[in-house]
C-alpha cells in the first residue's frame, strides 16, 4: 500500500489520500507482525481518528507496536505543521469577526484539538478587524477559572473598540456551561460600563462551536456594529 499511496499522491495529488494512507507515509514501516497500512489503521482507531492523534502525547503513541518514539515524533510533527498551515492561512487576510463562524474559523485551528481549555480575548478595532489577540487564561480538561477583570484589563490596553471571547471545550461539545453564561453576561455588563463592549462569546470544539450572542445569551452584540 506505501508505494500505491505514493504513486496516488503524485497523480491525484495528496487530497486524494485516506487518512490512514496518509499516516502510512509518516510512518514508512510497519512491524514484524503487522504491515505499515494495519499499525496505521491501528493508530486511528484507537485514538478516534485525527482529531484524536493530534490530542495524544509522544509517549502514548510511540507504545503502540510498529510505531516507537521516532515514528511517534514524526507523525506529530507533521500534524503540528498542518495546524500551523492552517494559522497562517488566516494571518494572510484581514480577519473581521461579523459574526461566530467568522471567530470559528480563527479559533478552531488554535483550540479545538487541545486537551485543556483556554480563553482568547480578541480586540477589534471599529469595524470588527482584529487588532491583537492574547490568551487569558489556562485550565485544565474540566475548566478554567478567570475574574472578569483579566479580558477587560486586555482588551483597554489593546486600545480596542470592542473584543470578542473565545474558548475550547475539550470534551468536544461546544455547549456554554451556567458558568460560562454567567461569566458572560457579568463581563458584559462591565464592559459596557468602560465604553467597550463585549461583542460575543464564542465556544468551540471538535463538534462544533456555538455563539452565545446568536444563542441570545447577549442582548448587545456583533448584530449593532457596522
């Protein structure tokens, strides 16, 4: 199968590989008992698919038979590159958050494969650009624990007209939690009080995203700003 998946890849062109064609490459070799399409195959399975590779550390993914550290580090590697590929993809353009697919597509490539959560404040300036974007706060698999003071006091000294919030689920269900709901709307409330309003909260995960101002979850929003 490696050297059909090569000869595919220099005729179709790499979309046209499967997944486990595709970590085959990275692998080159199998084990003695198992060839390289199986120990891929193997890999995904067990790790539910690429979303689940990119999640799994050096160690985990090396204990598999066939694999070891070197083609554990490789495969990381290249999955590394490919999430940085798709950041910088969204550097080369103005990015405008009109709206909480606009926030998805900046922030799923950044979060949505982590296995802790992390909060971004996204300062905008008055046409919804971005102007700078800082992380906020760390947690762990079950949260994350931020005052409100902390993505207000960066988006004032960012200048900002207005800022949007974003954080992951790692569990891969985007649904705001009561916390995040109510860590929203106090924010909110201050951030109006200061003259720069939080225009939106926007969680993503593996499943998804799901923006508490298209949610109503905010009275003020995206939706009043040109």
């Amino acid at each position: 199968m490696r050297a059909g998946a090569r000869e595919r890849l220099a005729v179709a062109g790499v979309e046209a590989l499967s997944d486990a064609e595709l970590v085959a490459l990275l692998l080159g070799t199998g084990s003695a008992r198992e060839p390289v399409p199986v120990v891929a195959a193997g890999l995904l399975e067990g790790h539910g698919g690429v979303a689940g590779l990119a999640r799994a550390g050096v160690g985990e993914l090396a204990a598999r038979a066939g694999v070891g550290p070197v083609k554990a580090a490789r495969v990381l590697a290249a999955i590394e590159l490919g999430r940085r590929a798709a950041i910088e993809t969204t550097r080369e353009r103005v990015t405008r958050f009109g709206d909480g697919r606009a926030v998805d597509a900046w922030a799923r490539p950044r979060l949505a494969a982590l296995d802790h959560e992390e909060l971004w404040m996204l300062a905008v300036d008055g046409q919804n650009a971005l102007r700078a974007a800082r992380r906020i706060g760390m947690g762990g698999l079950h949260g994350l624990s931020v005052g409100t003071r902390d993505p207000l006091r960066a988006a004032l000294r960012e200048a900002a007209s207005a800022f949007v919030l974003v954080h992951n689920h790692p569990s891969g269900d985007p649904t705001p939690s009561r916390e995040d709901l109510a860590f929203t709307r106090r924010l909110a409330e201050a951030a109006d009080l200061v003259g720069t309003p939080l225009l939106d909260h926007v969680v993503v995960a593996r499943g998804g995203f799901a923006s508490m101002l298209e949610s109503a979850a905010l009275e003020a929003g995206l939706a009043g700003r040109s």
